[in-house]
C-alpha cells in the first residue's frame, strides 16, 4: 500500500538499546536522505541516501557503538524534511 503524504513515524522502542527501528513512507519516488545527529548537531550516521520508489520503509539503527543519550533523526525526501527525537539508553 502506498502511503498518500509523506510520513516519518516515531521509531520504536524509544527509549532503545542498543537497537531500533525507523519506519518512513513516500508517496513519490523521491531523492531520500535519512540521517541521525547527536544533540550538539554532530552527524554520527547517514542510514539511507538514495532514490527510492513510493512505499512504506523501515530502517535498523544499532546504537551499540553510540553514547548514550538523546538523538535526533532527520528525514529529507524531495522538498519534506521531518524531524523527531528518539533516546539511547545503556
């Protein structure tokens, strides 16, 4: 099924450790850049980049190497972009 608007759901679970997933939905084909920043504004991974077709999509982030704390996620697809908070916990 293929979403009707673009969407960036809350990951699940959240708080997470040392894993979690990132679920997104494009009504279009678009140009797809999904990045995780630490709270300073410091990127530590880019998880998509790419073209990637209308659906409905889910990301793993392992978080085994990351501080603990809070990050935020970002999801730029064509002109949308959302952004959300999710919290690693060891």
């Amino acid at each position: 099924e293929i979403p009707t608007e673009f969407q960036l759901f809350r990951n699940y679970p959240n708080p997470f450790n040392p894993a979690t997933v990132i679920r997104y939905g494009l009504p279009q084909a678009a140009e797809v850049t999904l990045e995780v920043y630490s709270i300073l504004g410091q990127r530590v991974r880019t998880l998509v980049e790419g073209r990637q077709t209308a659906g409905t999509y889910e990301v793993k982030l392992d978080g085994s190497s990351l501080a603990s704390g809070v990050y935020i996620y970002r999801l730029r697809a064509g002109a949308y972009l959302q952004v959300r908070k999710m919290m690693l916990v060891k």
